[in-house]
C-alpha cells in the first residue's frame, strides 16, 4: 500500500483498529463497523482490498453487494453470488481445492437456505490454509433493514461455522444492526474508527505539481465545496471562476468541460443563480468540441450535460423540455455503449411523462425496456432497469403481451423469486431519491493505492 496517500493511510488505520479490536477472540462471529455515511466509500475500499491477493490481514475476507430483498431468500441469493464469483474467478491456488457442487445442486431446492450458506461457509473455510474466512455484506440495495437484522440474528442463533466471521457496516447515530451482548455472549464486536476523511482528500487534492491544471482545478473543486457547505455563493464562484481560468489555460478541453460541469453542479443548490445556464450551455458546447477533434474525455462529459440540461429544466418545471432533454441524453448514451447512463435517462423521462406528459408515457417506456434487453443477469439486479421492467410489465399486461411478459416474468423470477414484483415495489418505495443523472463522482480519489 502507498504510504504517501492520506486515503490510503486510512485504510491501514482501520486494518490496524481491526486487529486490535478481533484478535484472540476466537468465539467471535459478528463484526459491526460503524461509519458515516460520507466514509464508505472508504470502508467499501478496505473489503474490497482486503477481499483482493494485496489484502494485509491474517483473514480471508469475501466481499458480496448482493441485494438484500427479505430474510427468506437472501441465504439464497448469496449462495448463488457466491458461486458465480467462484466460478469466475480466472486464477485459484494450484492446492485450494474446493467442491461447489453439493451447493450448487442445493441451490435447485426451492427452500429457505439458512443452513445451506452455513454449511457452505464452514466448507469453504475447512480448505484454507490455517486463516479465517470473513463474510463482508455490503448489499447494493436493502429492502428493510429491520428483516436483514433479523436474518443475522437467525444465522447467529443458528451458529456461526467455526473460523468464520460476518462483517456488516452500520451508520453512525443512526444504527440498525446493534445487538445485546447478553443474547451472544463472545461473539459480538462493534467499533468506530475516527477518520479524517475531509482533509485526506484536501491532502489529496492538493498532492503533486501545484502549477499542473489538474492539481489545480482540484484545490478549486475543495473550496467550491468548502463554500457550498458554508452557504458561501460568493466565495463558491470566485473559485468556481478560477477553476475555469486555470483549465482554459490548459487547452485541455475535457478538463475545461469538467470544470464547466463541476461548477454548475454545485450551483444547483442555488436554483435560480443565472451562471448555471450559462456554464452548461458553454460546457457542452466545449465537450462536443472536445469529441469532435478525439478528446475521448469529452463523450461521457457531453452525456453528463445533456442529463444536467434536463435535471435544470426540470427544477425550473419546464417538463417538456427536460423530457427533451433526458431522452437525448438516452439516445446518446445508448449510442455509445454506456448502458447505465443510458438506462438512467430512460427511467428519467419515463417517470417525468407519467407525471407531467402522459401522452408520451408508454413510448418513452417502451426505449427503455428495449435498451436494457442485452444486460446481463447481474447488470439488471444491480440497475434501475428492475424498475423499468416492472412498469413495463404492467403495460404488457394490460395490451395481453403474453411474450413479453413470460420473458419478464422468467427474468425477474430467476432474479428475485416468484414474488419479485412485490420485492421490485419495495425496493422502489425504500430506495434513497436519485442523485442528479450526472453528478459528477469522486470515487476515484477513494481508491487506496497499493
């Protein structure tokens, strides 16, 4: 691991709080770390390296996002993630040898897999080397985060293999996976580590050549966000306006769109400020520049506009034209093979016609069910096509659709179960609102380095 970058210094602080807090306590079963929501980015990166050959720690640690949909079929649901990265996986010590297929043929049993998982689990922690195997849940998408508490605490009573311990991660003030000690003895651990994530990234941002426009832009970027959260308007353009001159002077056209993109999209919070229309006319217009002489940084800039476009039509209820402008931005993305920013835009318009364009409704959703067609199984469960498919489903059944909806149905029933248009509503009803379609993500800088 980097020692010179502050994210990756985090890490290695919370590898270091782990052993302290789980060493020589073998009756352990059940790990609880507590975050802030901001930091797990951070806390996904430590699983996620610590699931990976360059993971420091004495366990062996196994990674699953798999959806948590209701206690009854999440063991289920595991299981199957699981054997599909198993088998998936290009490159296994020549000595690890491991049969899957008791599980896999259990896995055709339509019943509840508790046990199942456990014996898998014990089975597969029997052919490592002397280590322990960590199970790191970190679902996509929780339905009720009262029932996966019920799950766990179904999978304790029902006893943890030997050398096996679950990791869950839990919010801060807001806790949901908390248990007595009394009714586990030994076997529960929770813990916080204090992290400085907000200057980690001003260190971050602020590491290399200060005269690059890169490193530049990004000190501009931090105190963008420093004012906003000051409530600063002021303060937020005067950096807003020097990120744009030090990447003009660049000549870098997809850093001079970003910086357009970034600027408008923290003045969102201030609806009405007359600089957003400005920076996302300009800004565009700077990334189709950028495509049109080969900046491959431009295409999914230009995407992002067309998304950012419609989102600010939208705040300003002038429906038609953001529909205009998420469809455009579906079309392009499709184009262009970025299915999820495409299947995002789709569902945009889709949900915007419902509400303010109903003419226009069923068309529009009909795109996008067709654009989601070539995913994959995995890519499905893990999109906002789930939600796609359900509406479309109901417009199928309505039009007596019998093809369509016995693709749909095999689809969704392989995926989530026989129930799944219950599951789909309830994931939909507790799901967190969208971001704007084109925020702009720092998860990059959140990457520890090796």
């Amino acid at each position: 691991m980097n020692e010179h970058n502050p994210i990756a210094l985090l890490v290695s602080n919370i590898q270091r709080t782990w052993l302290e807090k789980t060493a020589n306590k073998p009756e352990l079963k059940f790990v609880r770390m507590v975050i802030k929501p901001e930091e797990s980015r951070v806390y996904e990166g430590f699983c996620k390296l610590e699931s990976s050959a360059h993971g420091s720690l004495p366990e062996v640690f196994v990674t699953q996002l798999t959806n948590f949909e209701d206690e009854d079929t999440f063991s289920a649901a595991l299981i199957k993630d699981w054997l599909d990265t198993y088998n998936n996986t290009a490159e296994l010590p020549p000595d690890f040898k491991w049969d899957p297929q008791p599980f896999v043929q259990a896995l055709q049993q339509d019943t509840r897999m508790d046990d199942t998982l456990l014996s898998m689990l014990a089975s597969f922690q029997r052919v490592l080397p002397q280590q322990q195997l960590v199970l790191a849940l970190i679902p996509r998408q929780v339905s009720s985060t009262r029932d996966m508490k019920d799950w766990l605490t179904t999978l304790l009573r029902k006893g943890i293999p030997a050398g096996v311990k679950l990791l869950v991660l839990d919010h801060l003030n807001n806790e949901q996976f908390a248990m007595h000690d009394k009714q586990f003895p030994g076997m529960l651990c929770s813990f916080y580590v204090p992290i400085d994530l907000h200057g980690a990234i001003r260190k971050l941002g602020g590491s290399g050549d200060p005269n690059s426009p890169e490193i530049m832009m990004r000190k501009c970027v931090f105190e963008m966000g420093e004012a906003l959260k000051d409530k600063d308007v002021k303060r937020l353009h005067r950096w807003g306006q020097a990120a744009l001159d030090c990447t003009q002077k660049s000549g870098n056209k997809g850093l001079f769109a970003t910086a357009h993109i970034m600027y408008a999209g923290m003045l969102f919070h201030f609806k009405r400020d007359p600089q957003i229309p400005q920076l996302l006319e300009r800004g565009q217009r700077i990334a189709k520049q950028g495509v049109q002489q080969g900046d491959t940084a431009c295409l999914p800039l230009l995407v992002q506009f067309y998304g950012y476009q419609g989102a600010y039509a939208q705040i300003r209820r002038r429906f038609t034209e953001a529909i205009n402008w998420f469809v455009q931005q579906a079309e392009i993305a499709q184009q262009h093979n970025f299915s999820q920013q495409a299947l995002n835009a789709w569902y945009q318009a889709a949900e915007l016609c419902r509400r303010k364009d109903a003419g226009r409704y069923y068309d529009i959703l009909e795109k996008g069910y067709l654009a989601g067609l070539p995913l994959s199984d995995e890519e499905v469960s893990a999109s906002i096509y789930i939600y796609l498919l359900r509406d479309y489903y109901d417009y199928a059944h309505s039009n007596k659709m019998t093809d369509v909806l016995q693709g749909i149905d095999e689809k969704m029933g392989r995926l989530f179960g026989a129930d799944w248009k219950t599951d789909v509503d309830n994931i939909r009803k507790n799901r967190m609102p969208m971001n704007l379609p084109l925020e702009v993500e720092n998860g990059d800088i959140l990457q520890p380095s090796k």
